[in-house]
C-alpha cells in the first residue's frame, strides 16, 4: 500500500492504516484531533517548494498542514474514479 507521502498530487485515497507507534503521544493525538484515522478520505494537495516539507492535505472536507515525516506513518489506497466522483 502506498503512504500518504507517496500518493500523487489531488488523488483521492482512504486512509487504510496509520502506524501510531512511529509517532509520539502528541503528534498522535494532534492527527487524531485533525480527524485522521482509518477509513477517511484524504487527499494530498501541495508540497512547500523547498524539501517538500510540510504538506497541505485534505482530511474529509478540511485542509491542514502535516510534516512529511507524519504523512509517512499513514497507509492509503486510492480511490476509483467512479467511486470518487459520488
């Protein structure tokens, strides 16, 4: 599965897992409170120019800034176009 980090610009995925353990207890929490967690719908969609760090992503219908670092603990799968487009 691919992570978030990986996922190609405006691809619309679900969240599939997202490794805790490699996160302390605040950024798991800040993740949580941001609505990240199994089953979402996320999308990634810009990069800062300059190491690509952070990224600005869209968890259901919000867009917030993750460290890249974040985005890698988190597993997604894409999102068929047809399902996408309900």
């Amino acid at each position: 599965m691919p992570r978030l980090d990986e996922l190609p610009f405006r691809t619309p995925a679900t969240v599939t897992g997202v490794a805790w353990d490699t996160l302390t207890d605040s950024e798991s929490r800040r993740l949580r409170n941001l609505g990240l967690d199994d089953g979402v719908q996320i999308e990634l969609l810009h990069a800062a120019p300059f190491g690509r760090d952070p990224l600005a992503v869209k968890i259901g219908r919000m867009m917030v800034a993750i460290r890249r670092d974040h985005a890698r603990a988190v597993s997604v799968e894409v999102i068929a176009l047809e399902t996408a487009a309900e």
